[in-house]
C-alpha cells in the first residue's frame, strides 16, 4: 500500500494532467487551423493517459479517483481562450509547461512522462512564439521559438492586463482610504476617487507611451545604422558576422564561409546582425505605442473603478465599508487571475492578495487620520 505522501503525490498528479487536457481540448475546440489543432489535440490525449496512470495508481491502493469539478484556474483559463483565442493565453500556458517540465524528475514511478513532459513544453513555447506560422522565415521562426519567454519576464498579455487593473485597483483603494481616514465628507472622497483615476490613467498611459515610443526610435535608429554599415563597410560587418558564427560553435573556417554566403543577401545580413548584434526583433520593435497607451488607459480605469463606486450611491461609514468590501472582492479576483501565471494555488494567490491589499489600504487610512487629526 502507498503511504499518505505517495497518495497526496498521485492526486496532484491526477489534478494537474486533467487540468492541461482540458485547457488542451479547449484549445483544439477553439482552434481554426488544422495543423494546429492536431497538436492540441495530441496533447490533450497524452495528458489524458497520463491522469489514467495516476488514477489507476489510485486504484490500485483501494481510492477511487473522485469525479471532482474543474478548478477555478482551469474554467478560468477555457473561459479566456474561448473569449480572446489561444494566442492570448499561449504565454501563460508555455510559462506553465516550462516550470512544470521537470516535475516528473525524482518520481520513479513516473516511467517517460517525464520526458513527455519537457517534449510538451518544447511544443508549447514553439507554437507561444509563432513557431507554426507558415509564412514566417526559417530565421524568423526560429527566434520566436526562442524568445516566447520574454512575454513571462517582462508580461504577457495576460499577465499585463492583470498587473495593470492591480496598479489602479490598489492605489486608488489606498487614496480614497486614506482621504476617509482624514475626516474628508463624501462628495470630497468622490472626487479625489474619480481624480485619482483619471490622472492615474493618464499618467500609465503616457508613461507607456513614451516608454514604447522611445524604444521603436532608439531600436529604427540602431538598425539603420547597422543598414548603413552593410553599404559603406561590408566587410567589417562581413567580420561581425564570422565572429557571431564563431561564438555560436562554428569553426573559423565555417564560420568565414557561412558569413560570406550570408553576406550575399544583405535583408538577410541586417535582420541577422539585428537579431544577435543588437538583440532586437525587426518585426516588432516594441509594439504600437497607442495601444499600448490606449490599453493601459483602460486597465488601470478598470481597477481603479472598483472602490471609487461605493461613493456614488452610498455616504459615510457604509460607503467605506462597501468600498472596503468591493475592493477585497476585487483584489481576491486579481488574485486568481495571477495564480495562472506564479504556480500558486487561486486560494492562496487570492488570499495573499487581499491581505496585502488591506494592509496597504489600513496603513494609508492611518496616516491619513493621523494628518486629519494633527491640521485640525
């Protein structure tokens, strides 16, 4: 008989194979091109007899495998690909396939799910940077199987939408606690909620663009400097090329004629030179500064609406009760959406993020007592 760990061990498993079939199948659902769809499709059939080696595990040590409903991360997740498309939680999954890529490591009994396992992710990050577009170079396809971990690092689109309704929701919750913690009437919490918001909004949405403004012009700036010097020095750049070979394990020799050979294509030299020279990618540079104003606008709006709304109908203590009340709501649904992307679990995930929400949101309607009281 298996001990209680062993048992604990074989449920987790059961828990997390279910749940990427079924985001698997979801996403072969929702899918519209066919090679692609094949794929989830493969996939959700080999999580499928993986959760079947867990659940006869089970079995065999006499507990049956309870028929539970889905978790809340899993019908939230079938709940956005059916919303925005797979394209849109593809970062978030890859992220999740790629930490859980060695978790079969260690367990004997795992048998090649472990090799499965890290095979999956290498699929997932491919299809995550657009690896399976048809139209997209060898060169280009490659890269972007490479660089799908930039949306964990620095946000996907999920994960940015999700920090950007938390920015707003946290520091308007802080602002007006801290205006009703001075004694401030009604109308004058109102205000300073709507204020907060507009120019908390107007201050992400400039900030974002100007920081995606400036890193399309300093990127356009590099590479027709790098054009440049294809035309008036070919061979220095000729060099540059041998030399990036060479780093990358070519002999010298090779690594000489592969950059002549590439040389003889000068779109193909400059988007090489662009890529490992200056590490940026010509097909994006960035991305669209107004939209990415015009979405950070709207994200920090929505979060920040939240304990703004209490005001509008209600007054005095019940009014910052109700803010209360709907900003730990609120906070608590910010943190489910972040448990897709940090590997905790949603209850977890949430209840650390009203606690530190109301610790933030106390802390400022003290000192905002504290101010009240001492200019009175």
């Amino acid at each position: 008989m298996a001990s209680k760990h062993e048992v604990k061990r074989f449920r987790a498993n059961l828990s997390d194979e279910l749940h990427s079939a079924a985001l698997y199948e979801t996403l072969a659902k929702v899918e519209r091109d066919t090679a692609r769809k094949e794929i989830y499709s493969d996939l959700a059939k080999s999580e499928r007899e993986h959760a079947q080696v867990w659940a006869d595990k089970l079995s065999a040590n006499g507990i049956r495998p309870r028929a539970a409903a889905p978790a809340v991360k899993t019908r939230l997740m079938k709940m956005l690909v059916r919303i925005f498309g797979a394209d849109f939680v593809l970062p978030t999954l890859a992220a999740a396939e790629h930490a859980d890529r060695n978790k079969y490591q260690g367990q004997p009994d795992a048998g090649r799910m472990s090799a499965d396992e890290q095979h999956h992710a290498a699929v997932v990050q491919a299809l995550a940077g657009g690896a399976g577009d048809p139209q997209m170079s060898q060169g280009a396809r490659i890269a972007a199987a490479e660089s799908w971990h930039k949306g964990v690092s620095s946000g996907n689109d999920l994960r940015a939408a999700v920090l950007g309704a938390n920015d707003g929701l946290v520091s308007n919750f802080c602002l007006i606690m801290g205006v009703a913690g001075a004694g401030t009437g009604n109308k004058a919490i109102l205000l300073t909620g709507l204020a907060g918001l507009i120019a908390g909004a107007c201050s992400m949405a400039l900030g974002e663009w100007l920081s995606v403004t400036n890193a399309r012009e300093l990127a356009s700036t590099q590479i027709a400097k790098e054009a440049d010097e294809l035309e008036t020095s070919p061979q220095a750049e000729e060099h540059e090329l041998a030399l990036i070979y060479r780093a990358k394990g070519l002999e010298a020799g090779e690594a000489k004629r592969v950059a002549s050979q590439m040389m003889r294509d000068k779109d193909k030299a400059l988007d090489t030179l662009t890529r490992e020279e200056l590490g940026l990618d010509p097909a994006e540079l960035g991305g669209n500064p107004w939209s990415a104003a015009g979405v950070s606008f709207c994200l920090f709006s929505v979060g920040a609406i939240f304990p703004t709304m209490p005001f509008l109908w209600s007054h005095g203590v019940s009014a910052i009760v109700q803010c209360i009340v709907l900003s730990a709501l609120a906070l608590a649904s910010i943190g489910v959406f972040t448990s897709l992307f940090n590997g905790r679990s949603a209850l977890f995930s949430s209840f650390r993020q009203v606690i530190i929400g109301l610790l933030a949101a106390g802390f400022t309607f003290g000192v905002g007592h504290a101010l009240g009281v001492s200019i009175s």
